[in-house]
C-alpha cells in the first residue's frame, strides 16, 4: 500500500517541481515543498550517487539560506523515520497544482549537470567547508614552478645543473658545462672550478676569477671583456612529504619548487591536517614553519624558500578547529592558533554580510561531559578565545525599522522618512514637500501598528490640523500617512467618440468641452461623415422612468462650425458622441470581367442594381470566339475576408509614400512633410466599423455556424474555398435583360467567358480517366465508354454531370431504369465511388437467424388461428 501510495505522488507531481536547476535552490522555499516533492528530490541525488549530507552540502553551496537547508534536512529526516506521513495527504492536497515559488512548472533538478559543473565534486561536504581545503583540489589552479624566469641570483648550485657561460667583448666564446656530483665544473684550458653549494652570484664571481687566466679582457679596472652566467636545464631534488597529506610520500620537483609546489603535489593536508603549522625540516632542523592563511588572507607567501634534497615537510593533525555560521563572507571550519581571538576569526571569514546582527555571537562549547552555550558580546570579541569544536553562530538583523514613518498620495514627494523624537504630521507633510493641489483636505487615514501588532486606523481632518484648527499627531514608529487625491475618490471622467472620425476613441474630459473640440480631438471628419447627423448620448441620472439615455442631436459643419441653435451645447462627463456616415456616401465597388468579350478587365460599379447584362455592354459584348453557355459568374462568400477600410486606406497611403519616396530624390518641404502626414495616417487605428472585415454580421454568423457543424463531425481536414461558382444562362440573359437570369452584380464578381469548348472530361470510377473530343448526339453512355467503362466499384445510379457554366444535374432514376443527363461542350462527367460495406458480425447473423425465426413462428401461429 504505501508503494502506491509514493507511486500515486509520483505521478501527481511529476509535472511540478523538484527544482528548477541547482543554480535556482537559493529562491526554494522548503515549505512550500510536499512530502512526496521531498522524497523524490532525495530519490534523484540518490540516483546520481549523491547521500542526504551531500545534497545539503550543494544546497548551502548553491546560496540556500542556512534556515532553509535547516528545514530540508528535518523534512528528510522526519520521511525517512515515517513521521512525515502523517501529515502527507493534507500537505500533498493543499500543494497539488500549485507551483513552488522559486521555481518554473515542469522542471527538475539536474543533479548530474550539477555535479559536473561542480569543480569540487569529488570532496565531502565537511571537506569543502574546511577553510582552505579547495586550495589544493582545484582543477584551474597550477602550483607547478615557473622555468621562464630570469636566473635568480640566489639560487644554490648542485649536481645535475646545467650552467650556460658567455663570453663577449672583445673576446667571443659559450660553454655549455654540467656540475658533477662532486659539485665541479670542467672547463677547457681552465681545469675544475668548484661551484656546487654556491649560489649564482658567487659561482659567477669565482668563474670570471678563474676565466682571466685565458681572457685576460676580464680583469682590470678597465675590462673590455665580459662574462654572464645562466642557468640551463637545472636539476630535480627530492622531497619527502609526511603527516596529515592526501598523498604523503617522496617527490621529484624541479630546484626551483617551493613548499607550495610540494603541497599541492601531495594533494594538500587532509580532513584532519593543519594548514596554519606545517614544518620544512632541513639537515634534521626546523626551518620555517608555514601558515596557508598567510597566504590565502593577506597574500603573503612566507614559505618563498626553494627545496633543496632531502628536505621533510610534515603536516601535523589540526590542533584547534571551529566552525561558524550564519550572514558571514565565508561559512565553515577556521583553524585557530593559541591567542587568537573573535576578531581574528571573523577576519578569515572575510567579515560580517550586511544583514548580520554584530552585536553577539552565540557559541556552542564543549565541556567535557556535555556542552555549554555562551553569547559573546561585541566588547568581548577581542578578549574570547576559540576553543578547538566551538560552533560560532551569527544572527541576522531584524526585518523591522526602529524609526520609520511613511506618507502616500497626493504629496509633492510622497516616501519614506526618518522619525524624529515629537516629530508631527504636520512635519511629515513638510518634509514631503506639502500637499499637491489635488489633495483630498477632508479626510486622510493614519494607519499606525500598535505595541501588540494590531492595525489601528486614524481619521485625520488634514484640513483642520494644517490650518491649526485640530491638534497636531505625534507620529509614532511605523506609522502610515495616506492623504488621497480628489480624483482617487471618484470614477475618472471621459468622454467617447466614435462613428465616421478619423481616431475614435475615449479622451479625458474637460470643463465647457463642444462637440467640435472632441471632434478636433478625434482628428476631425472623414470623408464619408454626415455632419447634420450627430448625437450625443448622455447618461440619465436619477431617473426611475426607464429612460436609459438623453439623446442630443447638433448640425456641425465640415469645418466644425456649430448651427446657431447648438451653440450652447457643452459636453458632460461620460457623453458619447455618434458621428453618422452620409447615406450618400459610396466607395468604389470593382467587379472584373475575363475571356471572350471586346474589352476585358476590372470595372467600377456604377450602380448598385448593375446586372451582367450591363457589365457585358460595358465591356464591348462577346466577341466571335464566345462560348456562351459556357459562361459563370464567380463571386466571394462568407469564408472571404474582406479587407477593411482601414486596411485599404493604409495600403493606398503606402502606395502613395513609395512613389514619392522613389519619385523625389531631391525632397522638397512639401515632401518632407507629406511623408510625415502619411506615416501619422497609416498609425491611425479608426473606430470599430472601419476595422471590420467581411461582409455582413450576418455572413459572420453563418460562417461560425458552418464551422462549428464541420467541427461537430469530426472532419478532420476541410478545404474552405472562399469564392463559388454560380451556374448562369448567358444566353437568357442576352435575350432578356433585366431578367430573372439576369443577377445583380456584388464586389468582387467575376465574370468569367471561355471560348467555345470542344471537349468533355471523365473522372471518377471509369477504368481510364480521359478528356474525350464533343461529339454532337453523342449521349452519356457513349462517353464513358470512350472511358473504358465503369469499375466494378462505381455507383452509376449517381454518376452527375457539371457544366461549363457550373451548373451540376445527376443521375435520374425510373423503377430500375437509370436516365443519365445530356452531355454538352466543356461538360465534365463525375461517377462515384460504391461505398464500402461492412461485413456483418458473427453475432449479427445470430441475431437476424433469431428475428427470422420468430418470425416463421408468428406468422405459423397467425396462421393456425
């Protein structure tokens, strides 16, 4: 049971947290993790070979406050002992669907990539926290000697170096010599020069001594000969290293190596080594003693001493260790010499962070038999001493402020200020600069906390207390000052403009505001407005009548004169001003014609009952080649979107920058500021009707409909076509016009002439699909046949046929004969496909033997009666 149970969890908050990333677990909040969130974040460090103290480790690495790590490790350890899950249901119930802040829904923690970006992955968590312990564990740092540097003139000569001598000046010579064991160089014509214990600076001297017996040039007061010596290859030394190391044992370093080089070599002191005690023995005696936090605090390298043969570096166990804890530059265990104190270990933790409480520290110290807490006070830093184990603990500041006080609203610099001893209201307001002119003077509120954290809430007469009328308030720590504006305390006020203007909208409203300056406003009339045809609709206040709203009408001519009899019409708030299109006003409606007549192409409708019969005259009429049976009309339905008038104003303005932009390449003013007009224009969004698209609300909805019944049927690929082809008779037309043949043209039409068609078309179910020639008389049967016949899956009772014009006519069927449409001219002959039938089941055979059955019994017992 409790396996389904995790299992359950699992699956209900795989899609939630575990963690963003382990560059994001210093924004978890531990309590806003369910048991079950807790449980797999331990499941996936597991995982990832990681234990419970190295997932904590990370989290604190990774900025997790040390509250928050706190509460992590007893969350694990309580589902780890069953406590947690108790309480499991109720804390997975009220965080189900919730995402944890601090992290992105449907992500985790990355272990892996955490462990791979972790430079010290390889260490403990007590390892890292070891002060100066990563020193030696980092990839990215190399201890190793430097060999390019210049011949260091206190270097000691030993067997195994390699000295470069040159001679120049009036004498030219190099040797390229190698100190013996016995510390002896030999050079030619000289002998033996002895230089092994020396350093650079006398083995040159006693070299250049021993070289004026053949370059006399040499010596003098006057030489004009010289001599340099460098080193070549120089020698390896072994070192012996011992104690509390990672990797003790005898190593091979270059002479130039330091103490550091040999440490680092060795891995550095281990767990239980001291970084601030270790010993170079030299000849059986102590040389130097090294402190690494000389180093790694102050940047001073005391341990520049070279390693000669046989030199012993010892690490000792650590002597005195602490730990401490809490808003410091650097967690974690500082060893500590006898007479250091407080101030030197805060030192090595690189100080107090902002938010540290400096006035005590508490410490955990062991006894002997058990442990002891103490608080250090500030005074006292200087005179405690750590005691190896104590556990130093820093508090944080409170989140509180002890003289804070705070003013909103309508000020001149509302804010936070600093509470002064009897400091008033009065003063608060100064200091914030007095009241803006909009200030609200009859009541403001003082929101003040009391002594028990209640909230207490004061009305202030602010007009009364800054005229002295009313007592003056002594301002007390945290108290809250809000003086309201005059328009926070009422609806904002607007008026509305829409209908046939250039930028209709809302615009604030203003005292003794006409009906011209809101038109001036919206950018003025557009060319189709009626200006004798505006209303001002205006809300009805305090009426219980029904009425809903006052409706005014002014005349405002086009260069917005008021009529005299409107000219003391003043807006009030919340007025909408209507702005009615001139019924005479028509934008041009194009239409096309295409094919077979004397002048094809686009026409402008003249009228709005223009026929077919009259587009055909205007284009010249058919010529010698049409076919006119042939002839359709396409036209546009409710899938076309239309462009909208803002669309086709913004195109044509477009068009109009391009053509100046390319026509003027010396731009004059008029230019200039046309191209600025135009690109003002083309930003203007217009009112709700100009951004329309479409046809009729009613074409909308019928299109919303068709979509939504295909959607019903689950078809899963439709193609909408937004034009149809509409089936006319041309030739009706022609001999009646003004018909009923004779349709009304729209925008958009086409008409559409071919000239005489001489073929006919076969699809569907006939064995070779082919276009045959027109054959007159030349009946149905006869085509398909030209086709190869039907398939054996063709449905003949619903073979159609569609002509050129777009009118379709089917199969017609008499009893069980089949009466097939005539064939014409550019005819296209369709057979469908017979649809499959499905196999009755085995079960639908019992059940038909069934009803069959007692059915034979019902009518034998109809018939014996």
């Amino acid at each position: 049971m409790k396996k389904l149970i995790l299992l359950l969890h699992f699956l209900l908050f795989t899609g939630l947290l575990m963690a963003q990333s382990l560059s994001d677990i210093q924004s978890v909040k531990v309590d806003n993790l369910s048991d079950a969130q807790v449980e797999q974040l331990v499941k996936r460090a597991e995982s990832s070979g990681m234990n419970e103290q190295q997932v904590l480790a990370m989290a604190r690495e990774r900025g997790m406050p040390a509250s928050e790590v706190s509460k992590l490790q007893q969350r694990i350890s309580a589902i780890r002992s069953g406590k947690g899950n108790a309480n499991r249901n109720s804390r997975d119930a009220q965080y189900q669907g919730r995402q944890v802040e601090g992290m992105e829904e449907d992500e985790e923690f990355d272990f892996e990539l955490g462990r791979a970006n972790d430079p010290y992955k390889d260490l403990s968590p007590k390892q890292k926290k070891i002060f100066g312990y990563t020193l030696f564990h980092n990839r990215e740092l190399n201890f190793n000697p430097s060999l390019n540097v210049p011949t260091p003139q206190n270097y000691t000569i030993g067997g195994g170096d390699q000295l470069l001598i040159d001679i120049y000046g009036a004498s030219q010579q190099s040797y390229d010599l190698r100190v013996s064991p016995e510390g002896n160089i030999m050079v030619p014509n000289v002998g033996p020069i002895k230089v092994g214990g020396s350093t650079i600076a006398s083995a040159t001297s006693r070299i250049r001594s021993a070289l004026t017996q053949i370059y006399a040039g040499l010596g003098g007061g006057n030489p004009n000969t010289f001599m340099e010596l460098r080193l070549g290859n120089i020698r390896t030394v072994s070192i012996a290293m011992a104690g509390e190391l990672n990797k003790p044992g005898n190593y091979t370093l270059p002479a130039f190596a330091s103490p550091f080089n040999a440490l680092f070599a060795a891995g550095g002191p281990n767990e239980n080594g001291s970084f601030r005690n270790i010993q170079v023995f030299r000849d059986s005696k102590l040389l130097v003693e090294i402190d690494v936090y000389d180093f790694l605090i102050k940047g001073e390298n005391s341990s520049s001493i070279t390693l000669r043969d046989n030199d012993l570096i010892i690490v000792p166990p650590v002597r005195s260790r602490v730990e401490i804890s809490g808003p410091v530059r650097r967690e974690g265990f500082f060893e500590m010499k006898q007479g250091e104190s407080i101030n030197d270990l805060i030192a090595f933790t690189g100080g107090f962070k902002s938010d540290a409480y400096r006035e005590r520290l508490t410490v955990t110290r062991s006894t002997g038999a058990e442990q002891r807490v103490e608080d250090v006070d500030a005074v006292n830093y200087e005179s405690f001493n750590p005691q190896d184990g104590d556990t130093y603990r820093v508090g944080q500041i409170l989140n509180r402020f002890e003289n804070r006080v705070q003013v909103s609203g309508a000020l001149m610099r509302p804010g936070t200020f600093a509470l002064q001893p009897g400091m008033t209201l009065t003063q608060l307001i100064a200091k914030a600069n007095g009241l803006r002119e909009d200030a609200f003077l009859n009541r403001a509120t003082l929101y003040r906390t009391k002594p028990d954290f209640s909230l207490e809430v004061l009305p202030i007469d602010i007009s009364a207390v800054v005229n002295g009328t009313a007592e003056d308030v002594v301002l007390r720590r945290e108290d809250v000052l809000n003086i309201p504006s005059i328009y926070d305390i009422r609806e904002e006020y607007y008026i509305k403009i829409s209908g046939e203007v250039n930028k209709p909208g809302a615009f604030a409203y203003g005292e003794n505001m006409k009906v011209a300056d809101i038109i001036l406003k919206a950018g003025g009339f557009k060319e189709s407005a009626s200006a004798s045809q505006i209303e001002i609709a205006r809300r009805v206040k305090n009426d219980v009548s029904g009425k809903l709203a006052e409706i005014i009408r002014i005349d405002v001519d086009k260069n917005l004169k008021v009529s005299a009899s409107d000219m003391d019409v003043t807006l009030m708030p919340f007025d909408h001003v209507i702005v009615r299109r001139s019924p005479g006003f028509q934008r041009e409606k194009m239409v096309r014609v295409e094919g077979e007549v004397f002048y094809p192409g686009e026409y402008a409708l003249a009228n709005a009952n223009e026929r077919i019969s009259d587009l055909l005259k205007r284009s010249g009429g058919l010529n010698q080649f049409a076919y006119a049976k042939g002839a359709t009309l396409i036209r546009r339905n409710e899938f076309y979107d239309a462009p909208s008038e803002n669309e086709i104003k913004s195109e044509n303005l477009t068009s109009v920058k391009e053509n100046v932009a390319r026509d003027s390449l010396d731009r004059t003013e008029f230019d200039k500021l046309l191209l600025e007009r135009i690109d003002m224009k083309i930003l203007e969004k217009g009112g709700d009707q100009s951004n329309k698209k479409g046809g009729l609300m009613a074409d909308d909805f019928r299109k919303e409909t068709i979509i939504g019944f295909v959607e019903d049927d689950s078809v899963e690929t439709v193609a909408i076509k937004t034009q149809e082809m509409i089936g006319i008779d041309l030739i009706a037309i022609l001999n009646n016009p003004g018909g009923n043949n004779d349709l009304i043209l729209q925008e958009g039409d086409v008409l559409s002439i071919p000239k005489e068609l001489q073929t006919v078309r076969m699809r569907g179910e006939v064995l070779y699909p082919t276009t045959a020639r027109y054959r007159e008389h030349t009946n149905f049967k006869s085509y398909i046949s030209r086709a190869g016949g039907f398939t054996e899956d063709s449905r003949r009772g619903r073979s159609y046929v569609i002509y050129a014009n777009g009118d379709v006519r089917r199969t017609s069927k008499f009893l069980f004969f089949n009466f097939f449409p005539k064939v014409e001219p550019g005819a296209e002959i369709i057979v469908p496909k017979r649809p499959e039938r499905q196999p009755m089941s085995a079960q639908a055979y019992v059940g038909l033997g069934t009803s069959l059955a007692t059915l034979a019994l019902l009518i034998n017992n109809l018939t014996r009666n």
